[in-house]
C-alpha cells in the first residue's frame, strides 16, 4: 500500500501534489525594475540556479523563502520568485 506523505490518500495523489512523479516543474520568475517587460521565466529548479549565478542571487532563498531580493549598491533593482 502507497500513502501519499501531504495528501494522505492511499495509492493516489490529489491533483497538483507535489509528491505525484507527474507533477509539472515549478515556475519561477525574474524581475527587475522597470515594469512587466522586464520579466523572465524560468521552468524548473535547475534552470533558476543557473539564472542565480548569472544574476547573483541566493537560489537557496529562493527555495527556502520563496522570493528573493536582487540589489546592487543597496538599492533593489529585481527579484526572483516562485511562481503559483
């Protein structure tokens, strides 16, 4: 018997679960300062950690709080979030 670990269900998952093996890759979004133009998505987690080093910022945040700060001299020019 399989018992999912969030859902509880038994031999199943519910939809969008993220301990399902078909679960999508999750979305994460860039952004800096300067409107909706300036946005970049990035599918799957591997991918955001190569835009962390590209962009200097801390991946690990992002996982751990969901959105991060990007800024330079003090001064937030962008971020990165989870996208929902």
């Amino acid at each position: 018997m399989k018992l999912c670990n969030e859902c509880l269900r038994v031999n199943g998952h519910h939809p969008h679960c993220s301990e399902a093996e078909d679960m999508p890759e999750q979305t994460f979004v860039l952004w800096f300062s300067g409107g909706c133009n300036q946005r970049k998505f990035f599918y799957g987690e591997k991918a955001m950690r190569r835009a962390a080093k590209q962009y200097d910022f801390d991946a690990d945040d992002v996982m751990r709080f969901g959105e991060v700060d990007i800024k330079e001299d003090g001064i937030l020019i962008g971020g990165c979030y989870a996208d929902e």
